[in-house]
C-alpha cells in the first residue's frame, strides 16, 4: 500500500472506477446474450426455412446447381449428415444455450449444433426437411455468426470512459493532497522554529477553514515569540545593570581578596546564567541563513578554544559551503565542547565530515559518559544528570540549546557512547534542509 495521501487517494478511485466499469461491463455482456441468441437463432432458422422452401419448389436436377449459388453468395454450404460424422459440440456457455433453446422452438427439438464436423470449423445446424424425416442435413454457416464477440465500438467507449475517469480520479486525488502536502511542509517549520508563509486560503471550505486556522497560529506563534523575546531582553537589561554595580562594589569595598573574588565569581556565574537563560529563549529563527564554509567555521572555533587555553585535536574533512545560521550554529558546537570540558574532564576531539545526505559535526569526551536511556531526557530544557556530573555548575540549557539548533537546520543531536570510553555527541545536519 503506498505511503502518501495523494497514492492511496488516486489508487481507491481507480480501483473504485474499474470495479465499476468491469460490472458494468459484465450486466451489459450478460444482458445482450439473450437478444443476441435470439437473431442468431432467428438468422438460421430463417436460412434453414429458406433452404426447405427452396428444395421443395426447385426439380431435383436443379438442387445443386441451387445449393452452389447458396456457397457463393451467401456462404452457406448444405450437407447430409452421415452416421460417422465427427461432431464437437459447442462450448457449453449461457449464450450457447440460450441459442440451443431459441434453435429447439424454431426448427424442433432434434436440432443439434456443432463447432464442427470431420475437422471442418463452422457454425453447424442440422436440420431435416420434414420433422417425421429420419433423414438430416447440416446447414454450415460462417463461424462468426454463431461467436458473440463484443462489439468494438462499446470497447473503445468503454476505454475511454476509464481513461477520463481515472485522469479526474488523480485531479480530485491531487486538489485534495496538495493543501495538506504544503500545510505538512509549514508544520515542519514551525517545529524547526521558522515562521512559514502564508498558506494559500483557497478550495474546499474544510481545507480553506484549515489553512486560515494554521495561518492564525502561526502568526499567534510569532507574536508571542516576538512578545518574549522582548520581555526578555528587558529583564536581562533591567538584571545586569545591577549585577555590573554588585561587581564594582564587591572590588572596591571588600577588602578580603579571596572573598572579593568569590563574590565576583558568584556575580560572573549569574551573568553566565543570564546568557544561557537568553539564549534558550531568544531562539535562533530570527537569524537570516548565509552562505557559510562550514570547515572555516569549525576551524574559528578550533582558534578561539585555544585562545582559552583549550588545546582541541580537530579532524575537518572536506566541508561543503551552504546556507547556515552562523552564530547558531556556533553556539551549539561551543556549549558541546563546553559541556565535555565541564562534565567529562576535557574534549578530546572535534571531527566534521559528510557521510550520505548529512553533516556530522562530532565532539567527544573522556568522561564516564551518560546511560543510554537518559540521553533523550538530558535534551530537554533545564534538565541535568544525576550521579557523575552532579558537582558541575550550570542551567541544564546547554544540551536543549544544541538541539533546538539541530532541528533548525533540519537536523538531530545524538548522545552516543564513544568508542574508547566518554561521551560521543553528534550534531547531524541534512544537506538538504
């Protein structure tokens, strides 16, 4: 059974119009055999009527030369049944019976017929003059007459009425899946945190109605974004202003150095949080894709880990250039390499490579890794391992950040097992996103 709407749609149609035709097809065949049977048996009886008369009004000396022009002009051939005669009888269809039965009342019931005799095809009769007449002839006429074939004019009707049905089936099948293909299409949009066009509010007053319903989400969607992402920017203006006067006060009024700089930690630790929180609910749909090189970008970040003091071996293969979220996306490689700096005792590589129709950008870690069954429970926001990773610091936004930027660019976050023991956390992006 095929997986699309618009397959399934077309394909009960056509099933629907052939099972249809196939019995209209059948009542008609069914119907027309009685009519048909009818002149057949009439047309025999008639050339059998036709030929008695003949026979008993020409003088004996001229029946042959009568029977010779019944073969030539109107090919029936006369001749008398013998005891040997090899007869095959007629294939035992209802047409062929009801010709039987219409060739009894017309010439007797002693009538037989015969699809032929000694090897002779045909439509053989066998009649006798008079019906106390033990003696009896076969009345041999063209074989068509006694075949019912279907007439070739209500073929190609009936053909082409298939042909034009069908071809309405997929009109219908597709008017009905194109809509929903496109409204699928901006569903995935929105779930990879994109504002979709308008959809079309045109068609069937169902379809339209749906169309105007996703529409009005979509827009309450970016609304509502647009409205937090601006509450949110105040409320981080409105917390670092006197976060900024805490850490001037912490380093011009606290005498004690190891307490001046344990405030100063705490206050850079809120900022810390501040950002993350920002980041996670600002989102990365409002980024415009550029053309990227993904292999430069890997590289930069590569740089800017070293000007940290990070040490990080990198394996970049060959990167294509295409059209990314830039910061996003470095945003995301960074919190992973973070994450294994923070919780898995250092990152201990960075690899980027193409494999098929997607990207993997890999980080991993000499940590003691994550259970497999909490992988997808880490990915969601504000959540955080309990057990090895508890004594780290931070939101429980990182993972959640990363993966949000994944499915932005058509793509998922993985937490595997790495090879030689630690965490392996891959960043798959589609290349055709």
């Amino acid at each position: 059974m095929p997986r699309t709407l618009l397959a399934r749609t077309f394909l009960l149609l056509a099933l629907l119009v052939l099972l249809t035709t196939a019995a209209w097809l059948s009542l008609f065949r069914y119907i027309d055999a009685e009519p048909r049977a009818r002149e057949t048996a009439q047309l025999a009886a008639s050339a059998v009527n036709l030929i008695r008369a003949s026979l008993f009004a020409a003088s004996p000396q001229k029946r042959p030369a009568l029977f010779a022009e019944f073969a030539s002009r109107e090919g029936i051939r006369l001749l008398p049944a013998e005891p040997e005669d090899r007869v095959v009888a007629m294939d035992e269809s209802r047409f062929v019976t009801l010709l039987k039965r219409e060739l009894a009342k017309r010439l007797g019931e002693r009538t037989r017929l015969a699809a032929s005799v000694d090897d002779v095809p045909g439509f053989w009769v066998s009649f006798r003059l008079d019906e106390e007449d033990e003696e009896e002839y076969w009345l041999v006429l063209q074989r068509h007459r006694a075949e019912r074939s279907f007439a070739q004019h209500w073929l190609t009707w009936g053909l082409l009425a298939i042909s034009l049905a069908l071809a309405v089936a997929w009109l219908i099948a597709s008017r009905i899946s194109r809509p929903l293909k496109a409204m699928a299409a901006s569903a995935e949009a929105v779930g990879r945190g994109r504002i979709p066009e308008p959809l079309p509010v045109d068609g069937a007053d169902e379809l339209a109605r749906l169309a105007s319903a996703f529409n009005a989400m979509a827009c309450d969607l970016e609304r509502h974004e647009r409205d937090r992402s601006e509450v949110l920017a105040g409320i981080s203006h409105d917390l670092r202003t006197p976060l900024t006067r805490l850490r001037l006060e912490a380093e011009l009024s606290v005498a004690d150095e190891s307490a001046r700089q344990a405030v100063i930690a705490d206050i850079e630790q809120m900022e810390a949080v501040i950002s993350q929180f920002m980041d996670y609910a600002r989102g990365e749909a409002g980024e415009t894709p550029t053309v990227v090189d993904l292999g430069d970008l890997l590289r930069g970040i590569v740089e800017r880990q070293a000007s940290l003091g990070r040490q990080l071996p990198a394996e970049i293969g060959a990167l294509p250039e295409l059209p990314l979220r830039a910061k996003a996306l470095t945003r995301a490689v960074t919190n992973l390499i973070d994450n294994a700096w923070k919780y898995g005792g250092g990152a201990t590589l960075l690899r980027g490579e193409i494999l098929g129709e997607e990207i993997r950008i890999e980080v991993l870690d000499h940590g003691p890794g994550i259970p497999p069954a909490e992988a997808d429970r880490l990915k969601r926001p504000f959540t955080r391992l309990e057990g090895a990773r508890t004594d780290a610091s931070g939101t429980g936004l990182g993972l959640a950040i990363v993966d949000r930027v994944a499915r932005l660019h058509g793509g998922q976050l993985d937490l595997l097992p790495a090879p030689e023991g630690g965490l392996l956390a891959r960043l798959s992006i589609t290349l055709k996103h």
